[in-house]
C-alpha cells in the first residue's frame, strides 16, 4: 500500500514538473522572439513568414520611425528616406489627434508591460488618397536587460476582406431587386426595435403595403420591366418619404413593411398616406391609371401586449385583409379604438434618452 502511495505521488510530481517546464519553455519562447525582434529588423526578408505580405515597422519609444520594410512603403507610397526617422503619427495619421493620442497611449502601455500584446485596426489613407484598413499587432522591442527600447507594428492590409465581408453583409440582408432590407432582417431589426420600445416605453409604428393587385395589373397589361422599374421606384419612395428613424424592408414578392421607431399611430397614418400619394403620382407619370385603387395600406402601432415584431405584423396583415375584403383603399388601422403607447414622459432625463440611442445594434437608414 506504501509503495502504492509513493507511485502515485512520483507519477503526480512528475506530471507537475512536465507542466510546468513547457509553461516555462513557452515564456522563454516569447522573450525570445520580442528579443529577435529588438536586434533583427535589418535581417527581416522574405524567408521569415509573415515578412511578404505584412507591414512591419519599428518605433522608438517617442513614436519615430526606426526601421521600415519595402512592403509598408509600397503600400502607402513612400520612398524610404521620406519617412525615416520620422514621427509615425505625422504620416500614418495626418490631422488626427484621437489616433496620435492613442498611439502615444499605446506606446507607454508597451513600455510598462513589455509582454503586453495589443491590437488594434485602423483607417489609413495612402500617398494617393487610397483609403486603406489596416490590422495592426503592436508589442515592444526590448534590450538585453529586459526594459522596452522601443515598438514593433505588425500589420496587416484587411481592406478588401472588409469590402468582400461588406458585400456579402449586403447580399445576406438586403432585397436584390429593390435594395431594401430583405425579409430575415426586417424581422431581426423588428425584434430589437420592439425591445427598445418595451425598455424605454417609446411608440413604435409598422406600415404595410400591399401590392398584388397593382403588379398584377403591370404584368397583366404593360411588362414585367416596367413592373419591377416602379417596385424599385416604390421602394425608393418608402425609403425618401419619412425624416425621422425607419427601416423599410421587403417582405415578399408583393409587400412592403415600414418600421418607424418613435412613432405613434397618427404620424405612421401621416406618412401612410404621404406615400400613396406618391405611388399614385409615379404611377400617373407612367401612364398608369387608378394605381391608387391597385395598392392597400395598413398601420399598427406597437400596445403593451405585443411582445414580439410577430404580433405587430400579424396585426397589419389582417388590417389588409379587411381592407382587401371592403375594396377600402384608405390607411386602414390596425389600432383602431387602442389606446397608444405615449412617448417618454417629460420628467425623463436627457440621459435615459442618449441612453437608447447609443445602446442602437442598427443605425436607423432610409432604405
């Protein structure tokens, strides 16, 4: 049984010391490497891995420009004696206090903690005018007695990754033919509107638009171009016609929804019947006759017992449905005899408002 014990508190010992060693093995790895980076700048080329590709300066502790390799200069379109020794800040952030102050931040903090790793992305704008987004990885240089002598700038030009992720943001949210937002995110907006809503006892306002009898007799007596020409132009219309925060979206083939944060339900009509109006105006631009009798148009305004954007449009679909029903090509209201959500009460303060504000996921658009 000793003999047992003693197994089992070897084995643990030796399990202790393995962790610890490669604890310790990677440390030294990394003092290693900030080491090689202090007295190996000139001996940087292409056979170190992220050397082809990747900016690589080195700072002296006031900031200046020590060291600098080729692809930096490609691509911000200097010439090697243009910028040595010169302050980073005067060329890389011209007229930009907010970044120098972060960069001499930056800079104390590395010297301080010369472990610290920090990273950082950036807006550049080269020699041409050329806006360049740069990820930067910024650690300090040090020398043989340890202390930072100075920092080390790894970056990175992510430009075109950003404008691929952009565009593929815009293809997953937004309604091809139209540019309005598509369905899924309509919806997903509609969600933290109504939160907002809820949290802050805000008005919140939906108008609906149908549009099946209008297309139909586009198709049925013009051409599918001139159909989806003024969905496009319908579209543009629900984007220009409201000033205050709104989110217009395309919820089918047919079906507009306008999402209106911060109104009640005599404004949502005010701007309901603005943009029939237009509707009609376009529609007589083109020819078309009576489009004011081809569209239907409903609003509803969020109650205390709407939970979810779900319950806000399954109002406006009935509305539409009873308007359909009755040919009634007024605004109908899904609201009609509810009593409304009042905006935020007078005594709030300034705070609670910039409050909701800042806490926005989506910036409000027109479109």
């Amino acid at each position: 049984m000793l003999e047992l014990s003693l197994y089992v508190l070897l084995l643990a010992v030796t399990i202790l010391s393995l962790v610890l060693y490669n604890k310790s093995k990677k440390i030294r790895h990394l003092k290693n490497r900030i080491i090689q980076y202090s007295y190996g700048a000139e001996q940087i080329n292409q056979n170190t891995p992220f050397s082809q590709r990747s900016l690589i300066i080195f700072l002296d502790l006031d900031g200046n420009i020590k060291s600098i390799n080729h692809f930096s200069l490609e691509l911000f379109g200097y010439e090697y004696d243009e910028i040595i020794r010169k302050n980073f800040c005067d060329n890389f952030f011209p007229n930009n206090q907010i970044r120098r102050d972060e960069i001499t931040s930056t800079i104390s903090s590395l010297k301080e903690n010369p472990l610290l790793v920090i990273e950082k992305e950036y807006e550049h704008t080269n020699k041409e005018n050329k806006s360049l987004l740069i990820s930067w990885t910024m650690i300090s240089t040090q020398g043989k007695d340890g202390e930072a002598v100075g920092v080390c700038l790894i970056g990175n030009d992510i430009s075109i990754k950003k404008e691929l992720e952009y565009q593929l943001h815009i293809i997953n949210t937004r309604d091809p033919l139209t540019g309005v937002l598509n369905r899924k995110e309509i919806l997903n907006i509609g969600a933290e509107e109504i939160k907002r809503s809820k949290r802050y006892n805000s008005p919140l306002s939906m108008i609906t638009i149908e549009l099946e009898e209008y297309l139909t007799h586009l198709n049925r007596n013009y051409s599918h171009y001139l159909a989806d020409k003024l969905l496009t132009q319908i579209a543009e219309i629900c984007s220009k016609s409201i000033d205050t925060p709104h989110f217009v979206g395309r919820i089918g083939s047919v079906k507009f929804v306008i999402i209106l944060s911060g109104v009640d339900t005599d404004k949502a009509t005010h701007y309901a019947t603005e943009i029939k109006n237009r509707i009609g105006k376009l529609s007589k631009s083109q020819g078309i006759q009576k489009a004011e009798d081809l569209t239907y148009f409903a609003i509803s305004s969020r109650q205390p017992r709407d939970e979810d954007i779900n319950m806000l449009m399954d109002k406006t679909d009935k509305a539409l449905g009873k308007a359909k029903r009755a040919k009634s090509h007024n605004v109908e209201n899904a609201n009609y005899g509810a009593p409304s959500i009042n905006k935020a009460k007078e005594g709030e303060s300034a705070t609670h408002t910039s409050d909701a504000k800042s806490n926005d996921k989506y910036d409000w658009h027109r479109g």
